[in-house]
C-alpha cells in the first residue's frame, strides 16, 4: 500500500486507507465523502441489477467484472469507514 498522505485542512477527526494512499478526514468532508461514494455504489449497482444489466455485466471479460466487484467493495469500504469515523467523532462530542 501506499503510504502518501493526502493532506486536507480543517480539524482532522479521523482517517481512512485506500489503495491510493491515507486520507485525514474532518466531519464535513467524512459526511461529504460517504454521500458521494454512497450515489457511485448505488449507480454501479442499478447498473449491474435486472436481467439486461445483470446479462450485460456477465457478457464482460472475467478480469472487467472483477474491476466492477472490486470497485463496489472500496467503495463500500469507504462508505464503511467514514462512518465510525462520524460516529467516534460524535460520541467525543456527546462525551460518551
């Protein structure tokens, strides 16, 4: 994995790995980032749903639908991810 940190200013509340590197989040950009990962997993997915879409994504090369399932699930791993980093950063502000 790369170790490159992506730097974003504001106050950090947490951080998340991805392949590219590790990104130091604050609560906006956590809420941000979740809701845009959110609408590209729900996108791919109503894509690959019903029997065009799911017929469309079988007819792809093995390695092509293995780029499809392997982005869905960093994307949900993101998705994942900023969300115990919202909810950790709210049970310090609620002091639980």
């Amino acid at each position: 994995m790369n170790t490159t940190t992506i730097a974003i200013s504001g106050d950090f509340i947490g951080q998340i790995e991805t392949p590219y590197g590790v990104q130091m989040v604050n609560h906006g950009q956590a809420l941000d980032h979740m809701q845009m990962r959110q609408a590209q997993l729900n996108s791919l997915l109503q894509l690959m749903q019903g029997d065009d879409g799911l017929s469309e994504f079988r007819s792809l090369a093995h390695t092509a639908q293995e780029s499809l399932l392997w982005m869905a699930l960093q994307m949900s791993e993101e998705i994942g991810q900023m969300m115990n980093i919202v909810i950790r950063d709210g049970d310090k502000k609620r002091g639980a």
